[in-house]
C-alpha cells in the first residue's frame, strides 16, 4: 500500500513541487519513499511495505528501464502472472507484486489492468514514447486525482498532495456539492475541488503529446445468469467467496480482519480462521447505547473460532475525531466513516493489514431499501389521493424516537416512495435521509444555483438504473450501488479511514471476480420475497450462529442524532452561528436553523442533514482559511462550550 504522485511539465519550477507532494502522502506510506525523474516526467511515491519488505523499492523499471511504473495497491494474481512472464523471458528486480504490472504492459500495452486481480492505482511512464499511463482498479478501490492544465498533468493518490503542490488554487466545486448534498457521495469526475478530477473506477487515462482520453476497460454484466440448482449456486459462491479470502491473506506481514458484528465481516473472519492456524487479529468497536451496539455479535464469532479480539468503546466526543477524518478524507466526514477510522486506530496497533465486510449489501441486496421497492409496490394499492393527504397527516403524528429504524422514519420512507416508480423511486430513496431537490432549492440561494447549469441529481442515479446490461428491477438496483455508492463513497471512506492510521485495508467481498459472480446470481435467490441477502446468508449460515446470521440488519453505525440533541446542542447552535457558507451566499441561514430546531424540538429527525451541514463548516476552515488538525479540535473545544 503506498502514496503516488507525479507531474508532467515542461516547466522545471513545477517539476520541483512533487517533493511536497510527497510529504502530504507520507501517512499511506511511512515506511519508504522513491523518486524518478526524466525530461518532462517526475514521479513519488510513498511505500508501506507489505510484500517484499526488502527490495520492493519504487519506482520501478523493466529490464530495459524504458518503462517506470509507481503502483498503490495489491496484485493478488501476482503469483500465477510472474511465473508467466517469467516462462516468457521477462526479468524481474524484485519479489513485489505489482511488478508484474510492467511485464504485463510490454506484453500486452493498455490492456495489460484487465489482466490484473486485486486493488490498485498505478502511474506507468513510457520514456521512449513520452506516454503516460494511469490506471484504476475494477470497484475503484484504491484512488487516484488528476488536473489537466494544456500539454501538463498533475495527479496523486489524495487531493491535499495536489492542493499542497500550490499548482492549483483551491476552490468549492458547486455543482458537484449540488448533488453531494442529495446523494451522500460526489458523482462522475466530481471532486470536492474545481478542476480535480477523479479517475473513474475500472478506467484508464492516456496522456500523450497533450491529449488525455479516458477509457473504461471493465464493466458489470447482469444478463448471463447461472442456470444450476440454488444448491449448486450457493456451492459455487462459498467456494468462490472462499478462495478470494485466502488470495486476500497474501503478505509477509500479520493480518488481521475488522470483525462488526454483521454477517460480512463475520464470514470474511471466520473463513481466515479455518485458513490458517493461528489465532485471527479481530478488531471491533462499540457503542454504550445498546440499541446501536454490535458488540456482542462481534463477540459471539471472535469465542466461535477463538480468535485474538480487541474492542473499544465510542462515546459522544467522538466530535473531536472529525477534523482528523476531514484531513485525510480531503471532504467532509461520514458517520460510516466515524466507525472505519477508530477501528482501524485500534487495528494499526496490532497489524499492518486487515480484511472487511465492505461489499456485501451492494452485491447481495443487503439494504432494507431492496425489500422496500417491493413493500411500497405492495402498499401503492392504496388510492394515490388517500396517501397523498389523511396517511400523509397521520403519519406526521407519529413521534421520532431518534433512534436506529424508528417507526416514524419507515412510515414517512414507505408513503413517499410509494408515490413515484421503478428508477425515479430508487433515485429519491436516495435523497430521503439527506437533500431532496425541493429541499435544495430552499437551502440554496438563488446565486449559488445560478452558477451552475446541472441540477437534477436523480439523472446521476437513473443513467445506471436504466443501463443496457442489466434486466430485473433488484438487479438495476445493485448494478446502480456498484457504479456509485461502492467507489465514490463507501470505498473512499474505508480507504481513506484505513490509510490515515497506515493501514492497509481489503475487501474480499468488492473482489471484481466475485462481483461478477454475484452478478450472475439470479436476483431471486439475493432477494427471497423480502429475505435481504439469501444466499449469502446461506453460506453465512456454514460458519456463524444462526441468531447472528437471520437478526434483523442492524448496520456499523452510532446514535448521531441523540448526541446532536444532547451533547452536541450547544456545538450547533454555536458553529451554525457563524456559518461560512451562509456568509459566502451559497446557503439560506433560515433554512440552516429551521433544521435545528426542529431537530432540538424533537419534531423531526434532521441528523443526516445536520452532519452534512456540519462537516462542510469544518472542511471549508480547514482547506479554505488554513486551520490546523490542532487548530480545529480547539475550535471545535471552543464550540461546545453553552
């Protein structure tokens, strides 16, 4: 796992700014770093070694150091491609895995990432062409940033390696926060910043005489579905699930696994404890709320399979973590990210490497919204205007308990829903907790949506919903989360999370060849009528306690919207109090505090909503006015106080 950066300039004085590049990405690799430069071409990168710990310096080159490779990531199918490259002649300098990427590249050119399994980013100069080639995995697990400026190109694994260059002036991209505030996660290209852009996952970029092209190399094919018995099915996704575990245990180094209490994870840490002899390193966090703690399920696998648990427990100023997490994340936090950064606190006192759970839901219909789509068809056989008007009102009564799944919170979800169909529903269901575009347009002045021409946030949801290589509705909900929520949000967090603290993290379950597989799965056995993940939990179901595996889903989250209403009331009406962006005129202050007090009051669950607000005020000190970490945990300090 490593930090790359390179510039291609003709400039030398920009040339000379990848050594601050490097400092900005010295989390994700303190163990070693490695420079190279040639005419117009510099590249960095930052190691922290996993496999190979001696002589698996970067940059590397091939044999007729023609070709330079800088790579973050793993090759899990490096053992089987180096023998065959060796068999064809080539020569390799060192034992690393990602060598192979160079071997593969004179073999094959661009084509050589679709022959490569694993997680990786990776930069590949080819000095006698003067041609750069950048390449992201399959799910998009590993990142990379680009700016294009004419005949130059900047790019790195962070944006603040990019922002710490001062190459480019930092400034708020609108229309990718327009649609951030609906669908938790920024969309396309879209980073936080105007004019860096991400690298798709499953692409690559060409650079050559000042022309880029983006290419997709990999897509998710729903139409050719399994024919066997579930039986058969069900065999040959245990088998499959449990191959991709032991590939994923490759290193020379200790491993260890992040163990929630969820089915995922469950399976992901029991299968590495039939897989190997010793003890399996668990890791796991809790909260005291008990109706959010997951504790003792977590608890209940680490007994099973006597594995080596460690556990913490998380309280209310966890607040105080936040400006840490916006650092590294270069964007405002995420509660799920909460939870990813303090467990793999924990972890990286124990490990260098750890396996999750990442992956399941969005590949075996885990989210109650799958089973929703059908519970609302069922429910629409009420008349429209009778939903629209006396439900309407009858479910406002129903007090919110701001607790996990309330009541309250399935009935509004329920009764909206029903009003809208097929790809128009899943797209809003994913707005409902956070912005809907009415709701925008209230938060937003007339300025700020002035500035930029796309609004309409559902057509980032509805241009994959509606793809040609997908057939059945629960399928084009799968196939939707795997193109977006999986690698713009989810895999960003828990990279991001993980690396903050140098540690590497995998996720056997967004392996693309087991992606494909459950993609080939007829939808009926991943949702069994309103059975979320069925098949999955049948293989779960060789491993871990039955009450774990058949409980309701309960999720890796904490009681955010208690602590906003307890301990952290005087932190919002504090920092709300002086927004930026209320001062800057992209939000409406009334709108901002309409939103606090109803939540304070208790009228209405907001904290979605506020956390997004929240986060956006402590990322625009820190990357617009210059805060400090230290700076901020005073600020916030200074905020709590009534």
């Amino acid at each position: 796992m490593c930090g790359i950066a390179g510039i291609l300039s003709p400039d030398p004085q920009q040339r000379d700014c990848i050594n601050q590049m490097a400092r900005a990405l010295e989390h994700r690799g303190p163990d070693d770093e490695g420079y190279y430069q040639q005419g117009a071409m510099v590249l960095a990168q930052t190691r922290l070694s996993i496999i190979d710990l001696e002589t698996g310096h970067q940059p590397i080159l091939n044999e007729d150091e023609n070709l330079v490779l800088v790579c973050n990531g793993e090759i899990y199918n490096s053992p089987e491609l180096r023998t065959h490259l060796i068999e064809k002649g080539h020569h390799f300098r060192t034992r690393t895995d990602v060598e192979v990427i160079l071997h593969l590249y004179e073999e094959l050119g661009d084509d050589c990432v679709k022959h490569l399994r694993g997680m990786f980013a990776f930069a590949l100069w080819d000095r006698t062409r003067e041609r750069l080639l950048l390449a992201r995995d399959h799910m998009g697990q590993k990142p990379l940033f680009f700016v294009q400026e004419s005949d130059r190109l900047f790019f790195a694994s962070e944006v603040k390696a990019l922002l710490s260059s001062n190459l480019i002036k930092p400034e708020i991209e609108l229309e990718g926060l327009w649609h951030y505030m609906s669908l938790r996660f920024m969309p396309d290209q879209f980073s936080f910043f105007k004019n860096v852009m991400k690298l798709p996952a499953g692409s690559y970029l060409v650079f050559e005489k000042g022309v880029s092209r983006i290419e997709r190399y990999w897509d998710i094919d729903f139409t050719q579905k399994q024919k066997g018995s579930e039986k058969e099915i069900e065999e040959g996704l245990h088998q499959t699930l449990l191959s991709t575990v032991d590939s994923h245990m490759l290193s020379d180094v200790r491993v260890g696994a992040f163990l929630s209490g969820g089915i995922d994870s469950g399976t992901v840490s029991a299968m590495m404890a039939t897989l190997q002899p010793d003890p399996v390193p668990v890791f796991s966090i809790g909260v005291k709320e008990q109706s959010f703690n997951e504790l003792p399920y977590a608890q209940m696998v680490a007994r099973q399979y006597g594995m080596e648990a460690h556990e913490e427990i998380v309280e209310s100023n966890m607040i105080h973590q936040i400006p840490k997490m916006i650092h590294h994340l270069d964007e405002p936090s995420d509660p799920f990210g909460v939870g990813v950064y303090l467990v793999a606190q924990l972890a990286s006192q124990h490990v260098k490497v750890a396996l999750s759970g990442d992956g399941g839901d969005e590949s075996f219909a885990g989210y109650d919204r799958f089973a929703g789509q059908r519970l609302a068809d069922y429910y629409a056989v009420l008349p429209a205007w009778l939903r629209r008007t006396v439900i309407e009102r009858l479910i406002r009564l129903i007090p919110d308990t701001f607790q996990y799944k309330t009541i309250a919170q399935k009935a509004r979800w329920l009764n909206e829903m029903s009003l809208r169909e097929r790809g128009d529903r899943y797209a809003h269901s994913m707005s409902f907790l956070r912005f809907t575009d009415e709701s925008k347009r209230a938060l937003f002045t007339a300025d700020a949506q002035d500035s930029f021409d796309s609004e309409d946030s559902r057509e980032k949801i509805l241009t994959h919903f509606n793809a040609g290589n997908v057939n059945e509705l629960v399928d084009r909900m799968l196939y939707t989360d795997l193109r977006t929520r999986m690698p713009d949000h989810l895999l960003v967090i828990a990279d991001r999370m993980c690396m903050a603290h140098s540690l590497e993290n995998r996720s056997p379950l967004v392996d693309h060849r087991l992606v494909e597989y459950a993609a080939s799965i007829p939808s009926h056995m991943k949702l069994k009528g309103m059975k979320l993940k069925h098949i999955l939990r049948s293989v779960s179901s060789r491993y871990l306690p039955r009450e774990l595996v058949y409980r309701e889903k309960q999720g890796f989250g904490f009681p955010i919207a208690l602590w906003l209403r307890n301990d952290l009331q005087h932190f919002l009406r504090n920092l709300f109090s002086q927004s930026r962006f209320v001062e800057m005129g992209i939000f409406e202050h009334h709108a901002i505090q309409s939103l606090i007090e109803e939540h304070l009051s208790g009228k209405v669950d907001h904290n979605f909503r506020l956390w997004i607000l929240l986060n956006l005020e402590l990322w625009y000190r820190m990357y617009f006015e210059g805060l400090s970490i230290d700076d901020m945990q005073e600020f916030t300090a200074e905020m709590m106080r009534a």
